[in-house]
C-alpha cells in the first residue's frame, strides 16, 4: 500500500522507549517489526516517525521525543520504486502477535 509508515530511529537506543509509547496508546493488535532505517525504507514505507534519543541530561525536560527534533524522513512512496514488504519477503524482521495492554 502506499500509505504505510513506520517508526524508527537511526539510534537503536530508542526501540524500547517507542515500544513503551505505544503500548499503553491502545494500538492492540499484531506489530511487525523490522530492520532498517533510512534508503532500506525508500519503497517501503510513505513517512517514518522518527523518534529521537533522549540523553539523561534531557529526561526532566523532554516532553515528547517523538516530536521534539527536526528530522523529516517522508521519502514518499512515488519518489522511489516499491520494494516488497520486508515482513513477507525476507526481511530482518518479527511479529508480536499480541501487542499493547487493553
């Protein structure tokens, strides 16, 4: 589909940090995740949601590090030829079947 999007960070740090966002969100459901940031998403995805990593020193202050940063990464999905989905076609990826609390 050419509306897809993802999250991510070009920082591994902040996987767990966006997985504790959106648990509580109540987004339940299957979450497929993959490997990858940036050219590896061109044809995959519409937009990316960055998420920054927050230092211990920006704890107290930072309110939301999902949109505190200046990070556009929307590549668009007519900029660059579809690629298959990652998730069915070999990607370095995985499935939790069961994701967010209720």
């Amino acid at each position: 589909d050419t509306d897809g999007h993802c999250h991510g960070s070009d920082d591994d740090s902040t996987y767990g940090w966006w997985v504790r966002d959106h648990w509580f969100r109540g987004y339940t459901g299957t979450l497929n995740c993959c490997c990858g940031w940036g050219a590896p998403m061109y044809g995959v995805v519409n937009r990316c949601d960055y998420r920054k990593p927050v230092s211990e020193a920006e704890v107290a202050t930072c309110r939301d590090a999902n949109e505190e940063h200046d990070v556009d990464f929307n590549p668009t999905c007519d900029a660059h030829p579809l690629k298959p989905d990652p998730v069915t076609n070999g990607g370095m990826c995985w499935t939790v079947r069961s994701f967010a609390a209720k």
